[in-house]
C-alpha cells in the first residue's frame, strides 16, 4: 500500500531540502505516493492568493503533509503562509523535539539534551491583530483563549504519558501579562492535575531562556504560548547545533504537516549547502504518525550514523559537504 503525502517544496532552500528529505524517506523502502503542491513567495505574489486552493485541496485528500519553508516579508507584504496553513486547518500543535546529535562540536555536546517542545499554534500575538490606533502609535492584540490553552496542555501531557516522560515545564510571563498568560497558566495547572504522576512546574520566560541555557540537559518537555514558543525553539535549537536539525510537526486533529523549525534561509538559497537533516528528521516523524515505526528507526539510524562518522556533515555544523553529499551518505547508511 502507498500513503498518499502533500509535498510542499516552498521557497529558499526548501526546494532543495525538502528534495533530500523525499530521497531518503522513499530510500526507506515505505511506498509514499508524493502530491507535489507549489507554494512560494513567487506565487503568492503573482496569484494573490495566500493559501492557493490546490494546496488545501491536496490535504484534504491526503491528511498529511511534509512541507519546506515560505518566505515571510518583514515589515509588510502578504502575512505569513505558514501561520495561515496552521490556522486554516487548524493544526493547534506544534511539536518540535530537540535533541543532541552525535558527532556535533556544538557549545553544549558535553551534555545531552532531549527535550520536546509543546507550542501552541493558532493564537497569541500571532493572530496578527494589529492596529494603528492614530500615527506612531500602533497597538498589536495578544489573543489567548481557554479552548486553545487546553488543548495544547492536554496534547503535551498526553504525549508525555504516551512516551513515558516525566516532567513539564509551562513557560510565560504572567507576572506582566496577569490576565492574558494567566489563563493560559490557569489551564496548564488544570490540566497538570489531572496528570498528577507527571511533575509539572512554571518558569517565567526570561528566566526559562536562562536556566536552558545554563543546565539544558534537565529540561525535559516545554508547553508553552505561540510566540515564547517560536524564540525559545530557536534558541533550544542553537543548544543542539543549530537550526539545520531540529524537526517540527504541526498537528491538527485532522490533518497533519510536517516541517522544519528553520525558515528559507535566503541567505544560503540555490547554494547546494543547506543542511537537509531537519526535514529528514521530520521525515522520521512524519513516519511515525504513519505508524511506519521500522522505517522511522531505519531513517533516524542513518542520520545519526552519518553524524557520528564526521566525514559527511554540512558546513553549518562544521563540515564541508554539499546538501547532495550529506543526502547521499545518509541513503547509503540506511539498513
Ligand atoms: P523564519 O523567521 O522564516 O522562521 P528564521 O529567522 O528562523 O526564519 P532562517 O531562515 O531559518 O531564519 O535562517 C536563520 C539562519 O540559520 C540563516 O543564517 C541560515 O543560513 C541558517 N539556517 C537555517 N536553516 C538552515 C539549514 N537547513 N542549513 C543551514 N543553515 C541554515
């Protein structure tokens, strides 16, 4: 049988990203039955369409997703299409793993770190409500909501059961934002009840960013808001190496889609150096929501091979292949 999966190549260096990650996740021996759905800055732009209907239509059909980065404009332009997508199928969990890879001279490998990052997807002040109240003065909305607080609690204690993890940390700032990070508090310490077996406590964002970065091997799951979630996701990243290798899954109750924590990088776009082990590690978790667990082990075993031998890593993690280099050691080491 073939899962039937949307891939969203996006732009930057999506394209060739998510071109490896499809090498190696079909290397794998599991029969994928790819719906190629384009969505990119160029398009947005020529169609005027933020969310062009033959994307939305190709997940509806297939329910799950692998998708590369879409460039945001800063400071105006079209909004974010990755928030969009979030928010238009409601996929209100982001789940990102972070974790120490063997073989990488990062800041931190003298300690290892595994931690997995709860970040609610669909509000916060990424409802994007924004107002210029008269010139120069700008107000933006933070928008938090019981339903939503709930349910991103409940997905992270419920998943910590599930894999057997031990400890949550909720992360806010409700000693400024009494009302809003509050209720999100409110909800985190409701749910946490009903998980007494779990240890459950609260750090304020400042001080959470300080204690990550001082012991980051006791951190073990982080719930937390849209917005301290998306900076405290990329600084657990820096921890473990760097953006180049952290995964993410956007999930829904319906639909699923999988995507790295890094955006285009148009930096280093059309280069053939972009770092393709984050969507490969979204491949392993992508993988597994299909329940393919041999296929994911095989997959994470390979990157985790090619890192620990030193000889095939990109230059972002201190190597010196090209993403083609690095795709193909990873294939080759797949059992
Ligand atoms: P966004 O706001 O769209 O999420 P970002 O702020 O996370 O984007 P990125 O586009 O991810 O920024 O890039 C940040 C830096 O990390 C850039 O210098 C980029 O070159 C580097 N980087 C990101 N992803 C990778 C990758 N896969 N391989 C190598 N370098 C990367």
């Amino acid at each position: 049988m073939s899962y039937p999966v949307t891939l969203i190549p996006g732009d930057g260096i999506g394209p060739e990203v998510s071109h490896a990650a499809r090498r190696a996740i079909d290397a794998t021996g599991v029969s994928i039955d790819w719906e190629i759905a384009e969505l990119n800055s160029d398009l947005i732009l020529k169609t005027g369409q933020s969310l062009p209907q033959n994307v939305l239509v190709s997940l509806d059909r297939t329910r799950v997703g692998l998708k590369g980065p879409v460039s945001t404009p800063i400071a105006g332009g079209f909004s974010s299409v990755n928030v969009a997508l979030r928010k238009k199928l409601d996929l209100y969990a982001n789940v990102r793993p972070v974790r120490s890879l063997p073989g990488i001279a990062s800041r931190f490998s003298d300690v290892q770190i595994d931690m997995v990052i709860f970040r609610e997807n669909t509000e916060d002040l990424y409802a994007g409500i924004e107002h210029e109240v008269v010139p120069d003065v700008v107000t933006g909305i933070k928008v938090i909501t019981r339903t939503a607080s709930i349910r991103i609690a409940e997905y992270a204690f419920n998943f910590a059961d599930r894999v057997r993890r031990k400890r949550v940390a909720a992360i806010h700032k409700a000693n400024i934002m009494k009302l809003a990070d509050g209720l999100f508090l409110r909800c985190c310490r409701e749910v946490a009840a009903r998980h007494p077996h779990i240890e459950y406590k609260e750090l304020i964002v400042d001080n959470a960013a300080m204690q990550l970065v001082m012991r980051p091997e006791e951190f073990d799951i982080l719930l937390l808001p849209n917005l301290y979630g998306d900076i405290v996701s990329d600084l657990c990243a820096g921890l473990v190496g760097g953006l180049g290798i952290v995964p993410g899954a956007n999930m829904g109750d319906t639909h699923a889609v999988f995507e790295a924590v890094h955006g285009s990088a148009p930096d280093i776009a059309g280069k053939g150096i972009a770092n393709p082990t984050a969507m490969m590690l979204c491949g392993v978790l992508m993988l597994t929501h299909l329940k393919e667990l041999g296929a994911a082990n095989r997959l994470q075993g390979a990157i985790e091979a090619v890192y620990a031998a030193k000889k095939h890593t990109t230059g972002d993690v201190g190597g010196h292949s090209s993403t083609e280099e690095f795709t193909g050691a990873v294939i080759a080491a797949i059992k």
